[in-house]
C-alpha cells in the first residue's frame, strides 16, 4: 500500500571543508507528514534543495516520483518547496508572488491563499521585502499550503510568526491535509512545537540520519526516571541510559524501552517519578549522544520535576 | 519501482513549454520592469532631447542627440535584474533552469524585436519631418539609416540582445561563483583584450585593422555582434545549468 515517491541511496554532499550531507538513505511515502529534525547546520535545507533539484549531490542519487528530478519538469511540477530564506523578486508584493505561483500550480487554490492572507493579517500590497520576519514566513506558508503540491516541503515555517499565527498554520495544514492528503515534509529545529502533527521522524545531525522512524514507535522508545540517585540508579541497572542527569541528592535518566506494569509498581514503591519522554528531549537526548558526551541538559529545560511534561518551548529560542 | 510510481500516479503530462510560458508572464507580473521602464526611458529621452533641439539656434544644421542608446543601457540592467530577482525565486516554483531560460530570454527577445521595430518606424518620421521639426537626430542615426529598414532593425535587435545577454551572463557567473567568478571573467576578458592590443601592434597590423573598421557596416557588425549572442547565449544557459538559488 505504501508508495515511495521519494529514495535517497548514499547520498552525499560535500562544501571546500564540510560535509553537509554524509551518506544518506532514505526512503518517504505517499500522503504522509514528515518531521525532518535537526539543530540549525544539521543539512536539512541541503537535503531538501538535492530533492528538488535546487541543489546538487556530491554522490549518491536521488529519485522523485520515480525519476531524478533535475531539469525534470514532470517531476517538478509536483514538487513544491519555498525555502526559509526565499529570495522573491524585489519589487513582488504578497498578491505577485501568489499570482505567480498560481502560473505554475495547476492545483492552486487562489480562494485558500486569500483566506490565509487574511488570517495571516497578511498585507497584500505592501513590497515583500518590506515586510517582517513573520509576514515573510506567512508569505511561503501561503504557497505551500495553496499550492497544493503532491510533495510539499515547509523549512522552518514557523520563523517570527506569533502563537496565534503558528496555530492557524498547523490547525489549516491538518484540514488541508485530511481534505487532500499529500506528502509533507516539515523541516524544525523546533521539535515540541510540531511534535503532534507528525507521522513519521526523521532526525539528522551533522548529515547523518540518526532516527529515521514512525512518531509512534519514538514516543515509546524512551521514558523518564527520577528520584534519589542510588534508588534511581539500581532501578535502571541493565537498561540502556541515554541521558542522566543529576540535581543536588536526585537523578533523572533517560532509558530506552518501555516499562511492564509490573515494573512501573516497583518504581512507584522505591519513590521513583516515572513520564513519558517528549520527541524534543529525545531527540536533543540522541543528538547529544551521537555528538560530544555533553553531561549538560538542553537549555530551557527546567531539572527532574518538569521534564517530563510535554513542554512548548517552541516561542524561545 | 519507477513504473508503479507512474502508473498509480496520473502523471500531469504538463507540455513543458507552458511552463517557459508561465516564466515569460511572471517576469510580466509586475509591467513595470520590462514594459513600464523602457517606455518611460523612450519617451522621457525623446522630450528632453526634443526639449534641447528647441534651444539650440535653428543655424546648426542637425541637432545630434544619443539619448536613443539609453534605453538600451537599462536593458543591460535588467538582464542582470531578470537573473538576480527571479531565479531564486522561479527555484522556488519548482521551474526547470531550462524553462527559467527559455521563458526570460525569450520574453526579451520579443520586447527587443518590439522596440527595435519601433526605433526603425521614429526614424523614418524623424527624416520624413526634418527631425520633428526641430532638425533633431536621435533615432535615425546617420551610419544606420541610410540601409534599408530590416539592416536597421537587426542592427538594434542584436545591440539590445547583446547587451541584455552580457548582463543576464554576468550575473548567472555571479550567482555560482560569486565575486570570484565576476572576477576571473572581466580579467579573463582584459586578458585577451590587451593581448589582441599588443600583437596587433607587434604585428604591424594597425593599418589593416583601420581600414577594416572603416569598412565596417551595419550589416557586418550586426553580424559579428550576433555571432557574439549567440555565443553569449549558450554561455548563460550552460553557466545557469548547474546554478544554485
């Protein structure tokens, strides 16, 4: 039932003195929303530019909808991806570049790009350049929703839009999405905050895939314990610890794998906090174990006590 | 694997060339830069020309202006602008570099057939009504307009191709290799420039050059400007090939 549209086989991209991609393989399937995490630097435009042909490939190859995808206009015309930092002709207001992008989108819907520019409070006529941080953003979030693109790729959508307007793009790119599925690929450095609308995880760190799996699957696979060190510590001996973290007489850890009834019961009698980790501490706990040992937490996140509630940290930065 | 994707996928068959079309109207979305501009040049360079003939005392026998290259001078300009502004953008789009190409210098093409035919039409009422009236020389210039009226306009058409290529070139170089690219081409060019200087000299070629220049026509330098467009045309392309937004 699964269609791959997209297969990467060892690719590779390589600048003067970084590697920005480093054998990658990786594989998305029709109607699906993909999260494409990773810290700022970890590739993700890189790789999403050599998906759609805006960028090139060291090694490796690449195919979209079956072919590779350069010079491809078949393949091309299906693909949409407006990049964090898009360049738009200097003198395009909102309404040009809409106009535009309805040139080339045989499913653009002209009447969804004027309601989110609407509820974006989007000014239509006033010179994209012209506009802020937010407002560019909203810019980009607008061809990509109404462009309707059989694969759409949104980087960093969120970027200096306020909390009401993060809302609105999630809660309309969820409507669209059950009305016209279609494969999405979400790129955030910001985890938590579009943790819920993912299906499928795909963490990468300095070009390397490091998880590549269903959102499910990485909910499960990890779970907070906190109490007195000693009592902590027995509890967790023979597991996987993937990240401690001591404050005065506590611990917290991080293990893999989840926990039996049974031994739930036994951590609530030694006193043990047992909750459930969230995908940003996952994969911050992950990115820094692949990277150098850092016993350091992340850097918001408050000791033991809340560390274990989904938190939305996603306005700091 | 490529089959099932094709046959569960109604593939859109979209004719490629519309979508060089659609690049041609997305330079077109705003009149301004390729229609709104020249025109305002056009007309604004004639008036103040016009302005000037009226000025200068009726005894000078032809009032000379060479506001007429004006235009031209922002077509040089917006084959730079015509790259910078909408390739990153037509990216974007998802519009193949080969239709971003197509599309842009095809649309110029059109403009510059246009506004040549146009200096060919002002030219022929500026010597039907002795310079407007003013003895005024802007659009039949005298090298030019005695040949007939197609040696005219290639003559225009190929100027304008030229310098809108030389500009949509150079910034193509600048977008992939940015200032070292610029760099390397101008020297590159003042490299063989200066070359050619110093072995004419040392060759004792002067004389023969000279006479050959002063044979020249309209039809043989638009001739030998066109086969430069040409090459500067496929230089662009080719340089736009492997461009990154």
């Amino acid at each position: 039932m699964s269609i791959p549209i997209v297969q990467v086989q060892n690719l590779s991209r390589r600048y003067r003195d970084v590697t920005a991609l480093d054998g990658v393989n990786l594989s998305l399937e029709q109607d699906k929303i993909y999260g494409l995490l990773g810290r700022n630097g970890a590739g993700k435009t890189t790789l999403m530019s050599i998906l759609t042909a805006q960028g090139f490939a060291s090694s490796g190859d690449v195919q979209v909808f079956g072919e590779h995808p350069y010079e491809n206009e078949k393949v091309l015309s299906r693909i949409c991806f407006i990049r964090e930092s898009q360049k738009y002709p200097d003198d395009f207001k909102p309404v040009h570049a809409f106009k535009a992008a309805a040139l080339f989108y045989k499913n653009w819907d002209e009447a969804m790009a004027l309601t989110l520019a609407e509820e974006f409070q989007l000014p239509m006529k006033r010179r994209i350049k012209k506009l802020s941080r937010g407002q560019l953003s909203a810019v980009g979030v607008i061809i990509g929703l109404a462009s309707r693109a059989e694969l759409t790729f949104f980087d960093e959508p969120y970027l200096g839009l306020d909390a009401v307007a993060r809302q609105l793009f999630y809660d309309r790119l969820l409507t669209d999405y059950a009305q016209f599925p279609r494969t999405i690929v979400l790129s955030s450095h910001l985890i938590d905050e579009v943790a819920n609308l993912l299906e499928h995880v795909i963490i990468i760190d300095k070009g390397r895939i490091l998880i590549d799996d269903d959102a499910e699957n990485i909910r499960g696979s990890a779970i907070n314990v906190a109490g007195t060190g000693a009592r902590a510590e027995s509890f967790a001996a023979g597991r996987t610890i993937v990240h401690r973290e001591n404050v005065g007489a506590l611990v917290s850890l991080t293990i893999e794998g989840t926990l039996s009834p049974a031994e739930r019961r036994e951590a609530q009698e030694l006193g043990l906090e047992v909750s459930p980790v969230s995908l940003q501490q996952f994969v911050i706990r992950k990115t820094l174990d692949a990277g150098a040992p850092l016993e350091r937490a992340s850097t918001g996140a408050a000791p033991v006590k809340t560390a274990g509630t989904p938190t939305r940290t996603g306005a700091r930065r | 694997m490529s089959a099932i994707v094709n046959a569960t996928y109604p593939t859109l068959n979209r004719n490629a060339g519309h979508r060089a079309m659609g690049v041609a109207r997305m330079q077109l979305i705003n009149k301004w830069t390729f229609l709104g501009i020249p025109a305002v040049i056009i007309a604004g360079a004639f008036l103040f020309s016009a302005v000037i003939w009226a000025l200068i005392p009726d005894s000078v026998e032809v009032k000379y202006s060479g506001a007429g290259q004006a235009v031209m001078w922002y077509f040089f300009g917006l084959g730079i602008q015509s790259l910078t502004l909408s390739f990153p953008f037509s990216q974007g789009l998802s519009v193949s570099r080969r239709n971003f190409f197509l599309g842009t210098v095809g649309l110029f093409t059109v403009l510059a057939a246009a506004v040549s035919a146009l200096y060919v039409v002002l030219g022929i009422i500026e010597k039907a009504t002795n310079g407007w009236g003013l003895q005024g020389q802007m659009f039949a210039i005298e090298w030019v307009a005695e040949k007939s009226w197609f040696i005219q306009w290639f003559f225009y058409f190929v100027l304008m191709m030229f310098l809108f290529l030389l500009g949509f070139w150079a910034a193509t170089v600048y977008k992939r290799w940015q200032t070292t690219g610029v760099l390397v081409m101008t020297l590159s060019a003042a490299v063989l420039l200066v070359g050619a200087v110093a072995l004419i000299t040392l060759q004792d070629w002067w004389p023969a050059v000279g006479t050959w220049i002063v044979a020249l026509t309209p039809l043989t330098l638009g001739a030998l400007a066109f086969v430069l467009v040409l090459v500067l045309g496929v230089a662009a392309y080719l340089t736009l090939r492997r461009a990154t937004p």
